[in-house]
C-alpha cells in the first residue's frame, strides 16, 4: 500500500465514522441504533471480502474489465463513453496515480454508503424509528451490498437514484434534474431513459402543471429520447446502422443467444414478461429451483424473505383497503420502481442478473412503502400529520 492508498483510506475511513457517528446522534432508539452500526459492518465487510477474494468469484468480471481497461489506456479522453467505458473513465486518474483495485472497492463503497444514509435522511429518522424490523431487514440483505459496495455501476446508480428522489422530494431546479438523468444514462443509458420517461409520466399527471408547461415538457421529452435512443443503438448496443433491420437481427440474436448465458440462463423465447417478473423477484427459492451453488444457495434463503415481506404488504393493502393521497414523491418511487421492474423483466435471461438488478428498484418500493406504512401506523393511532 503506497502513501496515496493509505492517505484514501484513512481519510474514508474517518468520514465513514463521522457519518455514522452524526446518524446515531439524531436517535435515542435502541433499534434503529443497531440497525445503522449492522448496516455499516455489513455493509464494509461484504466489501472487504468482496475485494480480497475477488479473484474466486469467477463470474463476476465488472471489477477487474473495469481496472484492465483504465489500466490499458494511454490516455483519459478515449475513454469517454457509455457503460464499462464510464466507469474506467472515471477510474483512470486514480489507478494512474497507483490506486489499486482493493482501495477502488473502499471508495465505490463509500459512495453507495453515502447514498444509503442520505436515503435514510429522506425517510426521516422518526420514521424509521416506527419502522418494521421486517421492512428494516431490506437493508441488510447480503446481496443488497455485494452489489453496492464493489467497483461497479451500482454504487453510482444508487446514489444518482437517491439524489433524483431528493431532487423530487425537494422540488429542486430542472437543471440539476437533467444533470442527474445525464450521468445515469451514461451509466447504464436504458435505466436513465426509463427514469426520463417516468418523470415525463409524472410531471404531465400532475394537475398543478400549467398546460403551456406541460407542452414544453411534451416538445422536450421527445427530443430527449430520440436523442437518447440514437445514441443507445450506435454507442451501447453498437448497432451496425440504424435501421430496422438491424434492429430486428439484434432482437433476434439476442433471443437466441439467452439460454447459453450463464449457469442460470433464462429463455426468452420459452418465458413470458410475467413469468420473467417473478423470476426477477423471487428466484431461485428452495425447492422451486435447482440450486447449483453456494451463492443460489444464499439467494434463495434471501427470496424466501422476499416472497414472505411481499405477501405480507399485499395483505395490508387489502387488509386496509388502501385509499389515501400519497406525497409526490412516494408517487415518483412507486411509478419508478414499476417500470423498472418491467424493464428487466423484459430482457431477463440470467438470475444473476435478476439479483443484481433488484438493487435498481427494490430501495425506491421500499421508501415508497415505509412511507406509507408511517402513514397506516398514524392512521392507526389517531392521528396522520407526521
């Protein structure tokens, strides 16, 4: 370890216990207290293990493509991309500098840590405090953090995901919005245009919005994703030309080509978009699906959770025959999450896939519904201001 990569993680490491420190001063709660000092050794061990034994996971490439690419390169600029290309660009300084991958791990990490504790700030600390230890379990779900504290896309997607909803949240400028929705389509191009229409959803649904406003919103949003398809197809998905013809070929390699990606492919051509749904949310399980190792082996005790905690919330909604005016921003969460589920289910033709891709989604249903769950309690008790 040089001078620098001490440097890094004696200054992360400091500002993760300042954080960590300052949260557990807002509470008297014993419960929420162990929750966050849980979270964080989760959170960073998973990492730690991740980083160490990186070289074990023979599946997972993201890591090392990401620090070979940056590695590679002789210069910054080229770069510049979409996707894989992004995050080696924003790597390059820092391995150039002589930053191993193991310190890129710690500082990816931060990131997403960061981004769960200004998430928790927009469920508000009362609120959690009167949170189910069933909901709070979400949160410390191992896989949760396999995804968000490596070197990765996830980390920075979680993070952009979480200031969109304090952007929402906090009706803040539109500049900063687009910024946002920017950086993420240079991550992951298909999440940001989803997150562009989902917004475009949301700012024409709501009935405050002049009808001239609501024009401009129309003119731009178009713009935006023609813009932002053009670019998808040439710089992501590196069509040949933009014709449909090319289209279609891709579509069907695509297809064809499911069933030999990895030892838990899915068939598009043999599923559906429902099934690949519950694919996406509850598998594999025990004795549903052929567990192969020890990996699916933790994942499906992690579905068993999601197939009890989803249950669970179905019967509430029925139980209380839901009917309340919900703030804009649990609207924003419930509407994002669903698309995104869609989206996935859409192209899903690997469970590790499907876990992975649980990370984009699951925290937006989650604050949506402690929100609303707050709101039942309250309910409940007789009173509903927060």
């Amino acid at each position: 370890m040089n001078i620098l990569e001490l440097g890094i993680c004696v200054g992360v490491l400091g500002y993760v216990g300042y954080l960590l420190k300052k949260k557990l001063e807002l509470t008297t709660s014993v419960k929420i207290k162990t929750f966050l000092v849980l979270f964080t050794l989760i959170h960073y061990s998973v990492s730690i293990v991740f980083a160490v034994y990186l070289n074990s996971f023979s599946n997972i490439n993201d890591p090392k493509d990401f620090f070979t690419m940056a590695t590679d390169s002789n210069s910054w600029l080229p770069l510049l991309g979409l996707g894989h290309d992004f995050i080696a660009f924003l790597i390059y300084p820092l391995v150039k500098a002589g930053v191993g991958i193991e310190v890129l791990f710690l500082i990816f990490a931060t990131i997403s840590y960061v981004a769960f504790f200004k998430y928790f700030k927009l469920i508000g600390i009362r609120t959690l405090e009167k949170t189910s230890i069933l909901y709070l379990l979400f949160y410390l779900i191992p896989t949760i953090h396999v995804w968000t504290a490596f070197l990765g896309k996830e980390p920075l997607l979680l993070w952009l995901m979480v200031v969109l909803l304090e952007i929402i949240n906090n009706k803040k400028s539109n500049v900063l919005t687009f910024l946002v929705l920017g950086l993420i389509f240079l991550i992951r191009p298909h999440v940001g245009l989803i997150l562009l229409f989902v917004l475009f959803l949301f700012k024409l649904s709501d009935k405050k919005t002049p009808k001239k406003y609501k024009i401009k919103i129309v003119v731009t949003f178009i713009i935006l994703i023609c813009v932002g398809i053009i670019l998808l197809m040439k710089f992501f998905l590196k069509f040949e030309s933009l014709s449909l013809e090319s289209i279609l070929r891709y579509i069907e390699s695509f297809n064809s080509g499911s069933e030999d990606k990895g030892g838990s492919a899915i068939s598009i051509e043999d599923t559906n978009i429902g099934t690949r749904i519950l694919y996406l949310l509850w598998m594999p399980l025990p004795y549903v699906y052929k567990i192969k190792n020890t990996l699916q082996a933790l994942v499906a005790l992690e579905n068993i959770y999601y197939v009890g905690v989803m249950l669970y919330i179905g019967f509430v909604c029925i139980k209380n025959k839901l009917k309340m005016t919900i703030e804009k921003e649990v609207q924003f969460s419930f509407m994002a999450a669903v698309a995104l589920m869609l989206l996935f289910a859409s192209y899903l033709y690997n469970l590790g896939l499907g876990n992975r891709m649980k990370i984009m989604f699951l925290p937006y249903f989650f604050y949506g519904w402690i929100q609303i769950d707050k709101r039942l309690l309250d309910k409940t008790n007789g009173y509903e201001k927060r």
